[in-house]
C-alpha cells in the first residue's frame, strides 16, 4: 500500500503539478479550476467527434442498419430523404459541421488555456524583475548579464511553454484516450486488453529509454543558454576595444561554442528524441492490426465483426496514436525543462508587489559619517577604516584619492547601496536605519562617471517618466538651463540612442545634471564628472556645478583629479581606506 502511494504521489506528474501550484497566486489557482473544466469540455469534444464517424461506418458497411436501429431510423424519416445513399451523404455533410463546431470550439480554449499559461509567465517574469531590484546592489554585481536577462525574460517564458502547457497537453489527452479506451472496453473488453497488451509497452519503452536522456541534456542547456546570452552582450558592448584588439574572430569563436552546443542538443531533443515516437507510429499500428487478427484466431465467434473491428480500431487510431504522441511527448518535455522548478524556485510562494512610493528625507543641518569601516566579506581585507566626515547642507564636499584608495566604496555607501560594517551615516544628528535609506536616496541626485542614457527621448531621459506619464514643462525648461543643455540643439521628442552613442561624454553628463535637477534633489554627488573629457568641456561642467552652489545644493564631487575640486569648500583625501581633511 506505502508503495502504491509513492508511485501516485512521487512521479513526474504529481511533482510538476505540486511545483507548478507553488508558483500559482489564490487568483491564479481558482481561475485554473476553470481551465481544467474547459480542457474536460475540449477532451469531451474531440471524443464526440470521433464517435460521430462510428455511425457512418455502421451505415457503409451495412445500409439495413438504418432500419434496425431506432435513432438513426428517426433522423432517417426526420429529414425525409428517400435514397439511403444521400442520407449517407447528409450524414457526412452533418460530420463537416460537427468537426467545425468542435474545432472552433476547442480553438478558442487553447486560447483560453495559452493566455492563462502565458499569464502566469508574466507574473514570474515581474518577481524575478522585483527579486533582483530587492536583492541589492551587491547581489547584482555578482550575477552576470546573461543571467539576469535569461531568467527575467526567457526562463519564465519557457515554463510556460515548456513546464506548464505539456502537463495541460497531458490532462486533456489522457482524458481523451480513456474516454476512447472506455468506449471500446464496453464494446469489447478483450480486443482493449489485447490492443494495450501491445501498446502500452510500446510507448513505455520509448518513454523510458529517452527520458534520463533528455532531462541531463536539459540541464546541460540550462547551464549553456546564460553564457551564450551573456558572451553575445560581451561582444555588443566590448564592439570598439575588440576591434582595436582585432579579436574579433576570437569572441565570436567563443559565443559558436557556446551556441553550437545549444543547437546540438536542441537537434537531439527537438528532432531525435522528440520524434522517435512518431516515428514509431506505423510499427505500433502494424502491432496494433496484427494484435487485432490474433485476437480473432483465439476468439473465433468474432470473426465475422472482424471487419467492422478494424474500421472502429482505425478510427480510434486516429485520435488515439495522436494522443499518446502528445503524451510522450508531454512527459519528455516537462523532464527536459524541470530544471525550471530549480532555476526559478526562489519565486516560489512569493507574488508580485507594487514598489513602495517613498517621500524623500529633508536635511536641515548636516550629513556625517561616524567611525565607518567597511570590508566586502568576513574573510577579507578591511577596505575603509574609521571614516569621518561632516558636510553641512550646502556646501561642496570632495573625495578624494587615487585608484583602490576606497573612495568608491564610500561613495556607494554614502549612496546606501553598500551597508557599513562598523559606524554609520547621521542626518542631521539621527543614524540612517535601513527604514531610513530610501527616503534619504530620494533627495540624492547621482551623476554617474559613465551616465545612464535610456533608449529613448531627451526628454524622458531627464525625467526619467515612461512615455504617457505627466511632466512638468516649466520646470523641465528650467533645469535644460540650469544645466547648460540649451546649446544641445536637441528636441525634446528626439529619440537618443541606447548608452548614448550619438552623444559625447560634456553633452552627457549635462543630461545626468538635468536628471538630477528635474528630481528636484537636495543632495547631488557626482562621481569622476570630468575624467573622460578634454579641458573646454572639463571647464564647462565645473562652471555649471559652480552655478548649482547658488541654489543651495549640498554637493559630493568624488575623483581623482585635483583640477575638479577648484569650487569645492573642504576636501577629503583618501588613502588605503583612511581619510584626512586637506586644506582647500
């Protein structure tokens, strides 16, 4: 009995279903009681459609049947027609109507079932697009492009397709078969046993021999498909120093390698071991007629239907071998992509949330840093050690120190994406809490080293508003001035390229400013402003962080470069993770 209960709560069926359910909302599971009613109603459907023809094979093997059978004698003298031939053709005309009904019918709930298939994509797309914004900037660091984008956007589009609709695909052919299976037991118990005593082993065989294949083969690709998408990012975005390496051949030798692995195993999944069943097809029916005819030897007194056996044992075939196909097929599937349970099951029970809307902090007085130190693991070196500083609101602070000083690791801490070991940082005398960091991020306006530039208008990128949102005009055109983008000669509606390639650096970090006045920050930080330009638009950007101390910001400048803290009023230099105050 323990066995027996293993066997029905521990296969791959009773697994997919419970992981699948795992993923599901309350909303998600109730309107999935309402597509498996609909694939009962589609499977009922395609039964009825088959038995449809059983009548008509009844009457072309035997005309008389009309007269003997009380129905079809009713519909005969129903539509008054004389000659049985014609109602033989009026027959088959109804067998045209009966199979357009019932394929539109079924059409509409494969749609219904994809779209709840797809939904569900949709909504584990979006917490996996939240999971990695709520993980933090660390987390983000230590996982590849490739990674990122292939579970965002193709993982669960796959379970999807390939995890949740092959078991849908199984329930309604399952269904489907028994009903068939059914229908023959009560015509003849003994031709089922036989027929199955031939064909289920069959497909068993087949199931059996490809299954382990496929699934170590699926989570082969699983481990492929993030570096072959991660080495084509690679080889987009490295474009000028590849060439200027001239290994261009060589990245692309490395994304083939990646890739042609992800063919091969798509062609044996795909086209081998996805198709061996139907290949088996006319041997499994060849052992289905030669089942049919040894089934006649043994049992003689149905020699005389055997005839009519085989017109109903070749109809049935017509549906059922199908169906099994589909079964198999269903079941190789699911094994090859139930690596998706493991790649996405950290979404399990979760559901999708709004980001919360944060009101941002005021600063009265000051921001200080107390004795903050800070190193990346446990085992590691400590990379700042006792750090202070004090600015206080409106005044222009600087950073800095040369390469691995630690003065980024501040700065992202200062920035409350990094999270001091020891000390912290005080707004106006109070310690930021974790509660506490996002407000305070809301009156940050950071202007990167390298700027984020959106694939999309000038002035979206300011506002950095999805197109439809509200903006307000006035206060755009006065932050266009304020940060020297007048002479852009850019339109608003303009579409700027992706990482603005048809940008140069003065006109983009000018857009970082804008960005961060339009956000109407009390606090702007700039980080490295002006190491990759040449000295007119060097002068340029500090002239407009010069005008930016009229308005009373409290402004952060971290670099390198002494020349960038000409307007600064107190400098911090940092070495091997200390820091002194340096006279201006």
């Amino acid at each position: 009995m323990a066995i027996l209960k293993r066997l029905l709560t521990d296969n791959i069926i009773s697994n997919t279903t419970n992981n699948i359910l795992s993923f599901l909302t309350a909303t998600q599971k109730k309107k999935g009681v309402n597509v498996i009613l609909l694939l009962l109603l589609s499977a009922f459907l395609d039964v009825l459609g088959l038995t449809s023809i059983i009548p008509i094979v009844y009457i072309a093997q035997d005309m008389s049947v009309i007269e003997g059978n009380y129905y079809l004698n009713t519909l005969y003298q129903f539509v008054g027609i004389q000659d049985k031939l014609s109602f033989l053709l009026f027959l088959s005309f109804l067998l045209v109507v009966i199979f357009l009904l019932k394929n539109t019918i079924s059409l509409y709930i494969q749609y219904f079932q994809s779209k709840y298939a797809f939904d569900i994509a949709l909504s584990i797309s979006q917490r996996q697009y939240q999971y990695y914004y709520n993980q933090g900037y660390l987390f983000s660091k230590e996982i590849d492009t490739g990674t990122i984008i292939y579970t965002i956007c193709s993982a669960p589009i796959q379970f999807a397709n390939l995890y949740i609709m092959p078991l849908l695909f199984f329930f309604i052919e399952v269904v489907v078969v028994l009903m068939i299976l059914i229908g023959l037991f009560i015509y003849s118990p003994s031709l089922v046993f036989f027929l199955g005593l031939v064909l289920i082993p069959s497909f068993l065989i087949i199931y059996m021999w490809t299954r382990n294949k496929v699934k170590r083969l699926g989570d082969e690709k699983d481990k492929i498909l993030p570096k072959s998408l991660g080495s084509a990012i690679e080889g987009v975005k490295g474009l000028v120093d590849i060439k200027l390496f001239n290994k261009e051949q060589d990245f692309l030798d490395k994304y083939s390698r990646y890739q042609k692995r992800i063919n091969d195993i798509e062609v044996l999944n795909t086209n081998v071991y996805g198709k061996i069943y139907q290949k088996m097809n006319e041997v499994i029916l060849a052992m289905g007629i030669f089942a049919l005819f040894l089934f006649a030897v043994i049992f003689r007194e149905y020699q005389s239907d055997l005839l009519l056996m085989l017109s109903i044992m070749a109809t049935a075939a017509i549906r059922v071998m199908p169906s099994v196909n589909r079964i198999v097929n269903a079941l190789m599937v699911i094994k090859q992509f139930s690596f998706l349970n493991e790649r996405l099951g950290h979404l399990k029970l979760t559901k999708v949330s709004s980001f919360e809307k944060i009101k941002k902090m005021t600063i009265k007085e000051s921001i200080q840093g107390k004795d903050i130190s800070y190193k990346y693991n446990e085992e590691g070196e400590w990379v700042l050690r006792n750090i202070y500083f004090h600015i206080k609101k409106g005044e222009t602070i600087g950073f800095i120190g040369k390469s691995g000083s630690g003065k980024s690791t501040l700065l992202y801490i200062i920035l409350r994406f990094l999270k001091e070991a020891a000390g912290g940082i005080y707004v106006d005398g109070k310690q930021l809490t974790k509660e506490a960091n996002m407000a305070f991020q809301k009156n940050i306006g950071y202007v990167r080293q390298d700027v984020f530039i959106r694939d999309a208008s000038l002035e979206s990128n300011i506002t950095m508003n999805i197109q439809g949102e509200q903006k307000e005009i006035e206060r755009l055109n006065k932050v266009i001035s304020q940060a020297a983008l007048g002479d852009l000669d850019i339109a608003l509606d303009h579409e700027i390229k992706e990482n603005g390639a048809n940008l140069s650096g003065g006109q983009k970090q000018r857009i970082g400013i804008a960005r961060a006045l339009y956000k109407n920050a009390e606090i702007l930080i700039f980080d490295e402003p002006t190491s990759a330009l040449d000295e007119k638009t060097e002068q340029r950007i500090l002239d407009t962080i010069r005008k930016l101390k009229s308005l009373g910001k409290t402004i952060i400048i971290v670099t390198h470069k002494k020349s960038t803290l000409k307007y600064c009023d107190k400098v911090y230099q940092l070495s091997d993770g200390s820091i002194k105050e340096e006279p201006v």
